[in-house]
C-alpha cells in the first residue's frame, strides 16, 4: 500500500472522517449528492464542498427497507439507512439528479423522513440536443440561484469559471498520476489508486489538492513492482469500495484503468475552461458522464471503453453493476455481447453495493485470470 500522510483508509472509513470535521468546524457547510451528474464545480462555491454520500461498512437495511422496496438497488435503500441513522447529521443539504428512479425515490424518502433544511433534484434530460443543452444550462441556473439563497454563495460566471479552474488544477495532478498506470511497471496498487480517488469525492478542497500532490510526490519516488499476472480494466457503476479492487488484486490482477461512476474515467476528463461557464457544465454532463441513462449514447460509451482498454494495455474487462440497477443492468448486457464480439475477454460480475460473497468473487476472478491465459 502506498503510504500517504492522511490515512486514506481510515477517512474512507467513517462519512464524517476527521477532515470534514476540520472544515466544519471552520464555518464550511458540505453538501450531500450521489451522482455523477451532479456539477461539483457548484458545490464548491463560496463556504460549501460536495461530499459524495457512502455508506461505508453498513451492516443491514432494515430501516429503509420499510420506505424502498427490496427490487431498489441496494446503494440507495443503504444511503437511506445511513440518513435514518443519523450517520449524515453533518450534511449542510442534499442535492440529487433525475438520474434513475432509485435515486429519485431516495430523493423523495430523504425529503419525507428526514426533512433536510435543503434539498434540490436536478431534471436532466436524457438526450443530448441543441434544446437539451439550453434546458440543462437553465436548470443549472435556477439551481445556483438556490444555493446563493440558501448559502449566501457568489454564483456569478467569474465565480464560477474561478471553480472550475479550481477544479481542472486537480484534475491536473489526478491525471497525471493516472498517466503512471500506462507503464509496464507501476509503482501503486489499483486499490491505492482507488482509494485516492474515492478520497477526492469526500474530503473539503484544500485538503484533496494536498492529499494528491503528496500522492504523486510518493508515487514518483516509488520503486516500480511487476508482482501481477494480469492488467485488467474495471467497468461499471457506483463503486465506492477500494475492498472490492482488492480483492480483485488478491488473485494476481492489477487494476490499471477504471470506467465506473466513482472512478477517474471519465470523470478527471479535462475540463473547457474558456466560454460561458454554465454552457461548459452543462456539455459536461451531458456528454462527457457517458451515463447509460443517456440515450442514444451507446455506440460511444462502448467506443470509449475500448479505447480505454488498448490505451492502458489491459488483457482483459471486468464489468460489475449492482443487483438491480436498471441502467447498468441493460448496459452491462450489451456491453458485454460487444466486446466479447471484438475479442475482448470479459467478466461479469453483479453484487451488492456493500461487498459480500468475497470467496466466490476471488474464484470468479482467478478463473477469469486464467482463461486469460495468464
């Protein structure tokens, strides 16, 4: 494990970790969202911070299996048993997209049990149109008219074009560490890379420019290591468990490339930062989450996986969804077909979102790896 100053592990452990307490403590109010589409560069204006909401190590979902049903995936009803736990009292608001009706039933549920003082939904079209890009753009318009109520933020385009500039600076150094695992020989884990990643969608800003200038500081002063038998890339939804890469790792995997919601791919994208800011958030939702809720985007998602693929050298695809997400479940069945037709190998995995069942998930992988011919 690459050993940074911050333990990434123990601020992965718990949703209100040390750093966030820190920021708390100083008058910044973090706000809660659970989607990629969500435009963090608007939650990191003025004296908020986006906090991706998780729900690390949650044993059961007896609570909020009472409000969603047992066909919900298991990311929303577990988000849901943490806020009627109490687990996100330190979450200034919630804001969520019409993404999938799992997340707008737990949009719904938060808004009915827990009655947060702030909550907004995003309506995000589901094609990607001249008249969908104008709807979006005024969508997120109202949107940080709502925050400069709420917070009291500066929501103008300077400012906003200030935040994204903020944000492409650590994109920067996230890229650039990425750019390592195109070597041969790497000098961090799939699971280091994942936890660092993960970090970055939970912890204040400062504190994530910190964090990853160390990280690539270590990683450029680390002897690379070979210990592996197979360069595999990882697909998928929601997966904000390092556990999961490695166990995955545990069997002579090396994770070296990654498209899945809570990954660098392709979220760490560079961002346009020349333009009227709201139009570049707006096209960057709309085109550059290449969310399977999208539609008419398949062709290109499976393009870019491929490319991913060839450009980082992997030997073979492991694509996971959770147990009944609708979109990924459709998508993942196609996916599949595809790159198997373009000889890809490919594995398939459904699980929950807390990872369980690790013996039979080890053998799946090791059977995989040795398909492989590796």
């Amino acid at each position: 494990m690459l050993s940074t100053g911050i333990n990434l592990t123990e601020i992965l452990d718990e949703p209100y970790n040390r750093l966030i307490e820190g920021a708390v403590e100083k008058g910044m109010v973090p706000i809660g969202y659970a989607c990629s589409m969500v435009p963090e560069v608007l939650l990191s204006l003025g004296n908020i911070f986006p906090v991706r909401l998780r729900a690390p190590h949650i044993g059961g979902t007896e609570m909020s299996d009472v409000y969603l049903s047992s066909v919900m995936c298991s990311l929303t009803r577990s988000l849901l048993e943490y806020a009627l736990e109490g687990r996100y009292s330190f979450i200034g608001g919630y804001v969520f997209t019409a993404s999938c009706d799992h997340l707008r039933r737990l949009n719904d549920n938060l808004e009915y049990c827990e009655k947060p003082e702030f909550i907004y939904i995003l309506d995000i079209p589901h094609k990607y149109t001249d008249a969908a890009l104008e709807w979006t753009i005024d969508e997120l318009k109202k949107f940080a008219v709502r925050l400069e109520e709420r917070f009291g933020v500066d929501a103008s385009d300077e400012s906003v074009k200030n935040a994204i500039k903020r944000k492409e600076a650590l994109n920067e150094i996230l890229r650039h560490i990425g750019e390592m695992r195109r070597m041969p020989e790497i000098p961090f884990s799939g699971a280091d890379y994942h936890r660092l990643i993960t970090a970055m969608l939970i912890v204040p800003p400062d504190d994530a420019m910190r964090i990853a200038k160390e990280f690539l500081e270590l990683a450029q002063h680390t002897k690379p290591s070979k210990k592996y038998r197979a360069r595999v890339m990882l697909v998928g939804g929601n997966l904000d468990d390092p556990s999961f890469t490695e166990v995955i790792e545990s069997q002579g995997a090396l994770v070296v490339a990654d498209r899945f919601c809570t990954g660098s791919f392709p979220e760490l994208e560079a961002y346009q930062i020349e333009g009227d800011p709201y139009e570049i958030l707006a096209r960057r939702i709309l085109t550059l989450t290449k969310c399977p809720r999208m539609m008419e985007g398949f062709s290109e998602r499976l393009e870019y996986i491929e490319k991913l693929y060839h450009d980082f050298a992997a030997d073979g695809i492991i694509i996971e969804s959770i147990k009944f997400c609708d979109t990924w479940g459709v998508e993942t069945s196609m996916l599949v077909t595809q790159l198997r037709e373009k000889g890809i190998p490919v594995l398939r995995l459904e699980r929950e979102y807390r990872l369980s069942g690790e013996g039979q998930l080890r053998t799946r992988v090791q059977a995989f790896i040795e398909s492989m011919g590796k």
